[in-house]
C-alpha cells in the first residue's frame, strides 16, 4: 500500500532534494532491470516461473517509478511556476520604475 506524504524543504533546497529523488529512483530501477535481465538470461522451461514472478515484479517496480518520476515532474512545474511569477513581477517592478 502507498500513501502520499508531503513535506517542506527550502526553496534553494528544492533542486538537490528533486535530484536525490530522481537518483533513487534510476538506482532503483537500474537495480530492477539488472534483476530482469538475470531472469531472461536463465530462461528456461524450468524457470518459467521464477520469470513469470520477476516480470510482474518489474512490472510493478516500474509503476512505482513512474510515481516517483510524476511527483518530480509535479514539484519541478510548481517551482517553476515560482521562479516565472518572480521573473514576471521583477518585470513589473522594473517597467513601472521606468514608467515614473
């Protein structure tokens, strides 16, 4: 079962902690498809189940990942939006200074 957590870091913060996601999530997965590669590499007819098994479990390890990956991508659009509604009224403060 997974729940959603949620927690602050400092803005300046938030580049390192998306990356530290992300790595974790790459290892994670490079750690996965070692495990699938093993399984299709002694795959016989007597280890049709043990496959069987490893490829759901890729399967559902992926899903995982790919949650993983939205909420980076979710927390990065958010930032973002940040960053451009401080460009935009930087923006604004600087065209009104030259408007006066």
């Amino acid at each position: 079962m997974r729940v959603r957590i949620n927690y602050a870091v400092e803005v300046e913060n938030l580049i390192e902690e998306v990356q530290r996601l992300i790595e974790q999530a790459e290892l994670k997965l490079h750690n996965q498809i070692g495990k699938l590669h093993r399984a299709r590499e002694g795959f016989d007819e007597e280890s049709i189940s043990t496959v069987i098994r490893q490829v759901d479990l890729t399967r559902k390890e992926l899903s995982r990942y790919d949650q993983t990956l939205e909420d980076c991508s979710s927390i990065l659009q958010g930032y973002y939006g940040l960053l451009e509604q401080q460009k935009q009224g930087e923006t604004d403060v600087y065209e009104k200074s030259e408007d006066g």
